[in-house]
C-alpha cells in the first residue's frame, strides 16, 4: 500500500462525494471520555455519513476474560453482519472518518481492510472537511439498503499475547508517554508496557491534526527501528494501535497487531511488567 491507498484528503473527497457512486461514508465518533459518539454525530456529519458505534460494531465485548482485552476483535461472522448493514459490498470504495486526529477511524480502516475490503481515511476527519468547504448536515444515519457480501478476515496479521511476548521485531506502544513509563495508570489493572516494547504515541503521527508528510512519518519510523523488520502495534485496548498501523502502511509497511494489547496483557498476572523509558 502507498499513503494514496490509505488516506484521503478532504478536496479528493468532496470531488468523489459529486460523483457516481459516491463514497461509502462511515463516522466513527469516539474518544475514551466519551465513547458514544451519536449525539455529536447527530449535531453535524458529512452528508450521507453512517454512525458506527465503535464499543458494538468494532468490538466484541461478549468474552468474559479479561486477558481478551477491553476491545477484544468482533468475530468474522458478526463484523460481516456489521458490515452488509452499512450497505457495503466488494467493490464499494469506503471512507472513514472521525472528529479525534482519526484514532476510532484508524479502528474501522483497519477492521475494513481485515476484512479485505477497501477503505481509506479521510486526512484531518471532520475540520478537513469543513476546512475545504464541505457542509454538514445534522440528524441520524440515513436508511441503507444491505448486502450479502462475503468478508475474508485475516487480510492483515494479528498476534496473541505469546507472540507478542517473543515478537521477533520492533514492538510499538501507541499509548502516551506516562503511561508507558509506567507513571499513572487510569485503565488498566497495572502500570508499565510489554518488556522490549517502544514507545510511540499515536498522537504524535498528527501533531497538526492531520498526518505527517510521508518523509516526517518515515524519519519517525526509522528512529524507532520499525522500517528494518517485522513491527507489531498495540496500545491500551486496541484501538489507538491501528492508528500506528495504518501510519506505517502509508509508507508501505503491514504491521501486526496485537488486539487485546496492555488491557488484556496486564489482566495475566503471569506476564512479566516493564516500567521506565
């Protein structure tokens, strides 16, 4: 993939949305403080945009163990059911977005492309759109006629928690700097980061709200040593992870993620806590 493949820009997007068919628009309103996201959505979205509600269509929280994580991976069978309710099909080009630097968006791309269909990230979410002259309209998602498409998971490497403890590569923590360090904890049952790990805090892929210029994003990358082998990604819960890994595939590198990251490895008291930078 090439940083085209992946990302949108909101002036791409407004000449798509003119034509025919237009894009699949797919709002993923999240943050940690707030996870239901419908009321914002309800208040102002890109016209034709879909809500998707990150905690039910992008998570399965069915599991009871604790070292699946707080966003343990929906199953294929119900992410496809999820998907034929949004109106998507093999060939129907996707774009999502959200109003938080694309961190519950990079969920929904990376559950998309999992899954093997197409889907891009609209660069800078909502203010992007807004900036390039886009208006929004307000109300809920508008009716859509399901597929039955057919969804093949496993389009993008996923690891368990024994792989990740002997990831034979660079091992990305998305997670800010404190809690890496092991400083504070609001979270999780401990405090610290997988032994080995390296701190790269998602945030940092958008300093300006949109993502960095591919020759920025790779000088980041390369310092941290994740352009010169395997990589794999996690975070607090699985999500901010697949912001990394949607950072690295723009400059065409596929990372593994490891989906119950530091909420489900920290639940094992058995795995061995690091603290520190």
């Amino acid at each position: 993939m090439t940083r085209s493949d992946v990302l949108i820009s909101a002036d791409e997007l407004l000449t798509r949305m003119a034509g025919t068919p237009a894009p699949r628009l797919l709002d993923v309103r999240w943050t940690l403080p707030k996870p239901d996201g419908r009321e914002d959505f309800a208040a102002g979205h890109i016209p034709g945009a879909l809500y998707v509600d990150l905690d039910t269509e992008l998570a399965d929280h069915g599991s009871t163990d604790p070292t699946a994580g707080r966003h343990p991976l929906p199953s294929p069978e119900a992410f496809q059911e999820t998907v034929r309710s949004w109106g998507i099909d093999e060939d129907t080009e996707v774009v999502v977005y959200d109003d938080n630097s694309s961190l519950g968006a990079a969920r929904a791309w990376w559950l998309l492309r999992w899954a093997g269909l197409n889907a891009r990230v609209l660069d800078g979410g909502l203010a992007a759109f807004r900036d390039a002259g886009g208006t929004l309209e307000t109300g809920d998602s508008p009716e859509v006629e399901p597929t039955a498409v057919e969804i093949s998971t496993e389009q993008l490497p996923v690891i368990d928690a024994e792989a990740a403890a002997a990831f034979d590569g660079v091992l990305l923590d998305a997670r800010a700097a404190e809690r890496f360090r092991g400083e504070t904890e609001p979270l999780d049952p401990q405090a610290g980061h997988i032994p080995g790990a390296k701190n790269a805090p998602a945030t940092e892929n958008v300093p300006a709200g949109t993502f960095l210029p591919e020759a920025l994003l790779r000088e980041r990358f390369e310092e941290l040593g994740a352009l010169d082998g395997p990589v794999g990604v996690y975070c607090g819960s699985g999500v901010t992870a697949c912001h990394n890994a949607l950072a690295l595939a723009t400059l065409g590198v596929e990372a593994s993620l490891y989906p119950a990251s530091w909420s489900g490895w920290s639940s094992d008291s058995d795995r061995p806590v690091e603290t520190g930078a």
